[in-house]
C-alpha cells in the first residue's frame, strides 16, 4: 500500500497514540499513520472510560456552562456546535456533535 500524502511504502506497526499502543500503517518516508476502524474503536473503548469527572456549574453572563475536560478536545472543538439532549427524569446531560 502507498502513502496518501508522499506515495511511500505503509508497513504495519505498533506505535503509540495519546498514551496507548495502537496498530497501524505507518509511512516509511514521512510518517503518515493509518489506523483501521477495528483499531479506532479498540483505541476509544480504552481511552473514553477513563474520562469520568465532575464539574462545577459555572455562570457565564445570564446562563450556566460547565467546562469540558481537555482530554476531549479532540473531539469537542472550540467554536463547534453541539447538541445537548437533557432526560429530566435522569438528570442526564447527553452531548453529541451537532449534525
């Protein structure tokens, strides 16, 4: 398999991403990693049980807010619109990318 971004050989390895060994292709010219889909998942089911935090409610001018936690910056963007589900009979907040 080539590169998408230089045309090298991809080769399989185990290489680290934020903090967890993944499979993936790497790039032997520039480094370009490819993770399959089976890997992503694996990757995300390890890393998004350890996110459990509180939070303070904060005011922000006349509303409420609560911070995210860095760790999912990745996923959440400054400026990005989400939407936000409330159950009332939970007290459960869901966030998810605005589509």
């Amino acid at each position: 398999m080539k590169c998408d971004k230089c045309k090298g050989g991809m080769k399989i390895k185990t290489v680290k991403m934020f903090g967890e060994s993944v499979k993936a292709k790497v790039c032997s010219r520039c480094g370009y990693r490819l993770v399959n889909i089976d890997e992503a998942i694996k990757l995300q089911e390890k890393l998004l049980p350890k996110i459990h935090v509180e939070r303070r409610v904060i005011k922000l001018g006349d509303s409420s807010a609560i911070t995210i936690p860095k760790q999912l910056k990745t996923f959440f963007a400054p400026g990005e619109k989400v939407t936000l589900d409330f159950r009332p009979k939970d007290m459960e907040i869901k966030i998810r990318k605005a589509e």
